[in-house]
C-alpha cells in the first residue's frame, strides 16, 4: 500500500526533537514492503502548501500521522498544539481521498477524546508497529476489522478496555526517510531507546501509560550497532537516551556502558537518570561510555512532597546522587516539580535550599503539574473539584496546590530570580526560543542547560519573548 507518514510536530523548544516514534513505524512499514513517504513538518515553511504538493504527487492511499505532543506542558506560558494538527488533517481531507490514521504518545493520552475531536477514521493506542500493519492488512482485504483493545475506528462503538499496544520485540528505527542532519545541527543531538516500560507509580506520570509498567529492554548488542550505524551514517556525535529511566535495571544499563566502551563508540550522551539507582560504579562505566549530561527527575527537594508523589527515591538518595555527579564533574541538571499535592511555602523553601545546597549545572523549574487522564493526579484532581469529569483533557488543565493558587508564580519567579543556575520556562527565566536558536548557531550540542550554569545573573525573556502563549484551557 502506498503510505504518506506525517510528523505534525513543530516544537523547537527545547530543541527540534527526532520524530523517532515515526521512524519505528517507518521501519516496520518498509519492512512489510509497503512504499512509504514521510512529510516532517518540524522545519518546513510552508507546512500546509508543502504538505498539499506531497498530497497531490504521491497520492496516499493511507495517510498515518503522528501526535506526538498535545501541547507544550509549561504553564503559565501553556500552547495546545491542537489547532496546527486540526490545519494538518483539514488539509489532508481537502487534497487526498484517503483513509487517515493517527498514532503517537500525543493521541495515546486521550485517545477517545481525540477521535472525538479530530476527523480522523482511526486512532492506533500505544506502540503502533504492529497494530498498523494488521489494519492495513484488513484494508488491503477489504475485511471487517476485529475488535482490538488498541484499535479506534470512527462511527464504531468504542473497545470495552482501551489498552496501548505493546510491540513484541523493539527492534531499530528506519530513519533513512527523515532529515537526520537538521536535527543534529538544529537539536544539537540526535535520540535512540534502549528499553521501554516503567515499572514505578508516581501520581502525575504518563510514562507506565504509555509503555507499559513492565520494563522491556532490546538487544544491547543491536542498540550498540544502531549507535555505530548513526554515528558512520548520520555523523552523530550527540545521542539523547529517551528510555523513561536510563539507569534502570541497573545491570542492563551498566552492561550496555561496557559494551559502548568495548566497541569503542565515539559519543556522547544524556539521558534522564533516576536518583536512587545510581551508584559510583555505574556512574563510572556512564561516563567511560561518553555520558556528558545527567537529567534528573528529582520533582522535589522536599521529603514530604517526594513521599506525595510516590517517588521510588528520598531526599538522601538526591544529594547522594548530585554529589557522585559533582564529584566525577559530569554537568547535571534537576527537574523540579511546584505546586503539586501538598505543596506549600515550607516545601517550596524545602526544594530551594537543597538545591542551593547542592550546586548542580542548572535547575529546571516547572510550575503546576498537568492533569492526565488515567493519572492518579486525575483522580485528586476530581475530589478537590479543580476538574470536573465533562473536563476536556486533551486541552492542559493544571493542578495547582490550594494554598499557592494565584501566588505560585510570583513565589517561584522572586526565588529563581535570585539565583543563576535556575530555569524555569513558563515565566521565561534565563530562556527563549530566541535565546536558544542563537545558541544553536554556534553548533553547542548536547542540551542548553549544560551553558545556563555560566550565565552571569539571572534574567526574564533573555533576547525577547518566545512566541505568544495562547490560554491554558478550553
Ligand atoms: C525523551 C522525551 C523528551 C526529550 C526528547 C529528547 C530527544 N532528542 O529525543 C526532551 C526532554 C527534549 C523532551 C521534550 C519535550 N517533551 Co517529551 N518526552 C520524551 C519521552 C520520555 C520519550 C519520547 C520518545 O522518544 N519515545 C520513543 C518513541 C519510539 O515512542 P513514541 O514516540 O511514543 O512512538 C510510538 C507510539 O507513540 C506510536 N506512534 C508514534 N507515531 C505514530 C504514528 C502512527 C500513524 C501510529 C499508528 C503510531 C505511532 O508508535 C511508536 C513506536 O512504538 C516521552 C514520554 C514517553 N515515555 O513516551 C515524553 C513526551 C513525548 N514529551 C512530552 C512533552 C510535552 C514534551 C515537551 C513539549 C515538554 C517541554 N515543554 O519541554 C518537549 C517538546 C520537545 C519537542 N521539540 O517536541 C509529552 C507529550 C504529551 C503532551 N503532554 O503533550 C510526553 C508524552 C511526556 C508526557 N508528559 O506525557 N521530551
Ligand atoms: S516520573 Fe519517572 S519513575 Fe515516576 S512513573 Fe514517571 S517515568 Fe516512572
């Protein structure tokens, strides 16, 4: 079948990202020998026109597109990347005849909502390598569809249990039809997964949602080869992990450090990295293997807020952890979570002071949390009444606590500001696109935060505002 794939995402903050999910589903596609063309919309200019010219040459006779953000999760400064997918699919239907399929982590979150809202045939839940291909076997057959757990069609009842789809092997993106080099050279890097799932149960994350809480790790020595093959053909010299926890299982990740060292792979890397699982040792075999940027997804430097996040680690396991990183020098940054559950003035000067304590790279601040459907946040979120159940997740609704409502920005703002190393997005401090995208002329690879740390004071809109934010709901 002749097959158009589209990557609808056009986000260049932080960094244009590698649609890598579509190049999965490329893969698996080609392998089936259907003939595939990909349209990534992330640099084209004239997005619809050049998407139209596709439409009209290649004549699709499925068009697969691929959501993979819904917006950009930074509140107050929150964009809902709903209305470009809308032009997108509008688009579509005006130029080609075609069925449309859509997939990807964006559409996985609420994926009923969303078939609702977009006029798309069908909606693919989860890791879609094979489920597509059995649709499209369906298709070429002109078969009744079964029902799948995995699978939404529109004008069909809904499947009793709606469950993401799980590949039964993951095997090694085909990239040949995208544009590795702009994403190095606009991104700084580009990405590979070693392993999906995560097995852990923090009350906001999406992650087990979307890739299952069993944790599925691929072939260490097919990763490696992958790595070979991007660094000779795609000139890679920046891998981004994008596993949910690099480090963990321990063993697999240490294995895989010894094997990048034992075929002397010439990379370096980041990856997000969770505080409790990392000892010296596998911090020495990381960096052996090239790792140059630890993320940490440390939400909070507050004992209290950690245990109402259900986090697998303590604040002991957080400085044991930035200090190890201190130590071996590798450029370290944490993810901070404010107004959570629970959250308070005493937590907030909880999660400050450790970090003032600890001196990392950067801090990399987010305020409020985003409510997710299936999420246990959901469910404290109906109880409080900061949502109600007719809400419309697939627009960003944000919980913030009780008691910082209407304050949290000016709470967060007046601290960060007294301090260099912190960043935080949705008010703009020590980043811009702009800021970025200059950045990125000087070809710094790696992410931006590494260089915030060196920033001599702190400031609002460095080199102007980044494009206007629309409202946070809808
Ligand atoms: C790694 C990661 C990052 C890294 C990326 C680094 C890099 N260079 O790649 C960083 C930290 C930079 C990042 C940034 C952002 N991210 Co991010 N990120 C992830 C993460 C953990 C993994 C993404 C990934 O690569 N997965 C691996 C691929 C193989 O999986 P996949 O894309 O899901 O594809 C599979 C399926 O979805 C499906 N599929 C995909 N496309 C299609 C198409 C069709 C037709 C079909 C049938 C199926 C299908 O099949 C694929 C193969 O199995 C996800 C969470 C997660 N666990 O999924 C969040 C996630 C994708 N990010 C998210 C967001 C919001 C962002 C940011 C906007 C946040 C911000 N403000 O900075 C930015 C946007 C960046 C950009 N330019 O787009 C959200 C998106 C959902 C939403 N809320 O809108 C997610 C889901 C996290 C969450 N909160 O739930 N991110
Ligand atoms: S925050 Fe990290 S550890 Fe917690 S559930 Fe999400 S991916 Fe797993």
């Amino acid at each position: 079948m002749k097959i158009l794939l589209i990557s609808v995402n056009r986000e260049h903050m932080p960094a244009p990202v590698f649609p890598l999910g579509l190049a999965y589903i490329a893969g698996a596609l080609k392998k089936a020998n259907h003939s595939v063309e990909v349209i990534d919309l992330c640099f084209s200019r004239e997005g619809l026109a050049d998407l139209q010219g596709v439409l009209i040459r290649f004549k699709p006779e499925l068009i697969g597109l691929s959501l993979r953000n819904l917006d950009n999760l930074t509140y107050p400064a929150s964009l809902s990347y709903l209305k470009e997918v809308e032009e997108v699919i509008a688009t579509c239907r005006s130029f080609s005849s075609s069925r449309l399929v859509i997939g990807g982590s964006g559409f996985s979150l609420a994926p009923q909502e969303l078939l609702k809202h977009l006029n798309v045939d069908f909606g693919i839940v989860g890791e879609g390598e094979e489920v597509l291909l059995t649709l499209i076997d369906f298709l070429e057959k002109n078969l009744p569809l079964p029902p799948s757990p995995h699978l939404l069609i529109r004008g069909h009842p809904a499947p009793p249990c709606i469950v993401g789809g799980q590949a039964s092997s993951i095997s090694t993106p085909d990239r040949s039809l995208f544009q590795t080099g702009r994403y190095l050279e606009e991104g700084g890097m580009l990405n590979l997964q070693t392993k999906r799932g995560c097995p852990f149960s923090c009350i906001y994350c999406t992650y087990p949602l979307l890739e299952g809480k069993k944790i599925r790790v691929r072939e260490v020595d097919e990763v490696v080869e992958e790595m070979e093959h991007l660094i000779q053909e795609g000139e890679t010299d920046y891998i981004y992990f994008v596993d949910d926890i690099f480090n963990y299982p321990v063993p697999f990740a240490e294995t895989l450090c010894r094997k990048m060292v034992e075929r002397r792979i010439k990379v370096t890397w980041s990856a997000f990295v969770n505080p409790g699982f990392l000892s010296e040792n596998l911090l020495h075999w990381m960096v052996e293997a090239g790792c140059r940027g630890i993320e940490f997804g440390t939400d909070s430097g507050s004992p209290k807020m950690l245990h109402y996040y259900r986090k697998s680690f303590t604040r002991e396991d957080v400085i044991r952890a930035s200090q190890l990183c201190s130590i071996w020098k590798v450029n370290h940054c944490h993810y901070l979570l404010f107004g959570g559950p629970g959250e308070d003035d005493e937590t907030i000067e909880e999660s400050f002071q450790l970090m003032d304590q600890l001196d990392p790279t950067a801090v990399i601040a987010m305020l409020g949390i985003r409510i997710y459907p299936g999420t246990e946040l959901e469910k404290i979120s109906l109880s409080q009444g900061v949502i109600r159940e007719e809400t419309n997740l697939i627009y960003p609704h944000f919980y913030i606590s009780p008691s910082l409502r209407g304050r949290l920005e000016e709470v967060i703002g007046e601290k960060a500001l007294k301090r260099r190393q912190w960043i935080v997005p949705g008010l703009e401090i020590n980043v811009t696109q702009n800021l970025m995208e200059q950045i990125r002329k000087f070809k710094i690879r790696g992410p931006l935060w590494e260089l915030v740390g060196r920033m001599k004071r702190p400031r609002v809109s460095p080199l102007g505002h980044s494009k206007s934010s629309i409202p946070d709901s809808n």
